[in-house]
C-alpha cells in the first residue's frame, strides 16, 4: 500500500505540474491554481506537498489569508520555523480582520508549544 501511495503522490505531482502551468497565465490565476493544488494534497495527508503548493501561491500573490495557510500547512508538515516566518509575513501581508488576527493568535500559539 506504501508503494502505491508514493506512486499515486508521483502521479499527482506529474498532474499538479500540468494544471498549474494551464493555469498560471496571470499571478492571481497562477496562485489560485497552487492554492487549490495545495488542499488536494493536504487532503491526502501530504503534507509536504501542500506546503510547496502553498509556497509558490504565496509567491505568486501574497495575501494575509495564503500566508495563514502557509503556517498552518508549515505547522503540520513539522516546520514550526517556517510557521514562524510565515506569521511574520502575514502580519506584514496587510491589515488584518478580526478573524485574521484570531486565527494568527491561534497558529502563534500551535508555534510556540512546539517550538
């Protein structure tokens, strides 16, 4: 069942290159195309991955709510560092609603009990 786990994750990571590269003709788009990716790994357990995917939607067209799910995705991928650095951005990223800040504050702390 391993084998055929990392076979289909190689599949879909073929695949993921391919719909990314259909839809990144503008960055919105692009990022949109990486965000999506990201949840499809992250519904696999792949956790990894969907932090890669969300990195390049960030890249592509940072925004408060991509770099919150960027340290969530960090978080359970073990990079709590990079959760760090990633609610630094966030902060940085524009001004923060209400919901924004709360789900900061939560992350922040995931942050520091495993830091």
């Amino acid at each position: 069942a391993v084998g055929t786990a990392a076979r289909d994750l190689s599949l879909l990571g073929e695949i993921a290159q391919r719909y990314a590269a259909s839809h990144c003709t503008v960055p919105t788009a692009c990022a949109v195309a990486h965000e999506t990716l990201a949840t499809t790994y992250a519904d696999l357990d792949a956790w990894g991955s969907a932090l890669s995917q969300m990195n390049l939607a960030v890249r592509e067209d940072p925004s408060v709510d991509r770099w919150l799910r960027s340290a969530e995705l960090a978080l359970r991928s073990g990079a709590a560092r990079s959760a760090a650095v990633s609610l630094e951005r966030a902060e940085h990223a524009g001004t923060l609603s209400g919901p924004q800040r709360a789900r900061l504050d939560q992350i922040r702390l995931q942050v520091l009990e495993r830091d």
